[in-house]
C-alpha cells in the first residue's frame, strides 16, 4: 500500500546566516508532534543546518537570494526533507560529497557538510545545475514511539 | 540566551568556554575572540571547553580545526574539554579524534 502524506509545510526565507538557527527551529516545531527521539531530533536538525549554511556559503557566495525549505511526513514514520537555494550551484556534485572536500578551507570550513547530511538522514540525494541553484533531499524513518529510545 | 563565549586565563593557558549553539553564523564571532586571545596573550596552550554547546554542525568542527591551525602557528597546544558523545561522533567522523587531545573535568 503506497504510504500516505500526513502533514506538509514549505517555508521561505531569506539566506542570512541567522536563518539557519530559524531552520533548525522550523523543522523541530515540524518534527516534534511525530514524537522523535533525541537522538533523531538532533540528527535531523544537525543535517537540515548543514544544508542551509550550504545555500548560504556557498550557493549565494556574497550575495542574499532566497532558500526554500520543504518538509514532508508521512503515515509510515518517514519525513522528506527538501533545501533549495536558487544560487550558482555545484559543478561536480561527487567530489562536492567526497569528505573533507571545501572550496573555502581559508574560512574554516572543514568540507564535511554533505558527510554529516550523509550520516544523519537514511537517503541523501543533491541536484544541481550551475547557475541555477542546488536542491537537497533527505529522507529519515522515524523510529516507532513504542520502541524509540533516549 | 546562553552566553556564546566565556575566555579566561590560567598562567600560559587560554581557556575558551562555548555555549549554546555553534553554526556557522555564531562561529565567525566565536572563532575571531579566541583568535585575538590567541595572539595577544601567546599561551603554551589553548584549552576549548565544549561541555555548555547544546548544538554543533560542522561550522563547529571548522572551529575546531582552524583553532588548532592557528595554535601550531605560535606553538601552542590545543586540547578539546568536556566534549559530549554528539560531538565525539561528529570528531571521528572527520578524523579529528586521532589528532585533538580530549579531556574531561
């Protein structure tokens, strides 16, 4: 039986580093009636800061656009999670995922944004077209509330 | 709000307390005070205590990594305090743990 949506939201905001506190604030008011764990909270939230401060740093270099934040949840204890930034976008989308890989190491990025991303969701899919901007999908399976722990 | 940054000083030690959050957007703040700390008062050793940061992405592990640069740059040692299983995680993940000392208090 395909799975059925159960709420949605999309929120639209500008890329100022103050907003990916708002991010995470945004997808925790979205998450916690779905009773995560700790543990999936902050696993989720620690991926979704990593893909705004990604629009930030590096798909709006210097300049402010906007960055679009979609969320998804569904009856069978998955949510998708969606970023998309309409900034210059990612030449080589695989060596941008490879470990340790920065094109700003002066800035103390240490190139592990798309790692954790990797690490903290179930399913991590980038789009991208240069010029054009870049879309980030995460999808996470809650654990069930009777079994969760922490 | 917690307190983002507490610096204090202990004979040749620089001892950097975080709080809160740590992003990239409060990291630029964090990462230029220890800095200043840094190359005014040239310790032997930079002590950064985590244990009061409730939130760390990589921005968190960028501060990190540049504070160690940045204290070989004048001799000094850095030794990582109080970090929390989260951030260990996040540390081994970029294999940081095989190269900052960690400690507990």
């Amino acid at each position: 039986m395909p799975k059925k949506a159960l709420n949605e939201i999309r929120c639209t905001f500008l890329s100022r580093s103050e907003n990916e506190a708002l991010a995470r604030s945004i997808i925790s008011g979205f998450l916690l009636p779905l009773d995560p764990t700790v543990d999936e909270l902050a696993d989720i939230r620690c991926a979704i800061s990593e893909a705004v401060t990604n629009c930030i740093v590096h798909g709006y270099r210097g300049t402010v656009g906007t960055i679009v934040l979609d969320a998804k949840s569904f009856d069978d204890r998955s949510v998708r999670i969606t970023v998309t930034d309409r900034g210059c976008g990612i030449e080589n989308v695989a060596r941008a995922r490879m470990p340790l890989f920065t094109t700003c190491p002066d800035e103390d990025r240490c190139g592990m944004g798309f790692s954790i991303m990797e690490s903290f969701s179930d399913r991590l899919s980038v789009t991208s077209a240069p010029g054009k901007g870049t879309r980030i999908t995460l999808t996470r399976k809650l654990a069930s509330p009777l079994k969760g722990s922490t | 709000m917690e307190e983002a940054l507490r610096l204090s000083y202990e004979e040749d030690t620089v001892i950097a307390e975080i709080g809160g959050e740590i992003d990239h957007h409060r990291a630029v703040s964090v990462r230029s005070q220890i800095d200043e700390a840094l190359f005014k008062r040239m310790p032997k050793t930079l002590i950064i205590d985590i244990g009061r940061v409730d939130f760390m992405d990589s921005s968190g592990l960028g501060l990190i990594m540049g504070r160690l640069a940045k204290a070989k740059e004048i001799g000094a040692s850095l030794m990582l305090r109080n970090p929390s299983a989260r951030v260990m995680r996040m540390l081994k993940m970029a294999g940081l743990d095989r190269i900052i000392q960690t400690t507990k208090t």
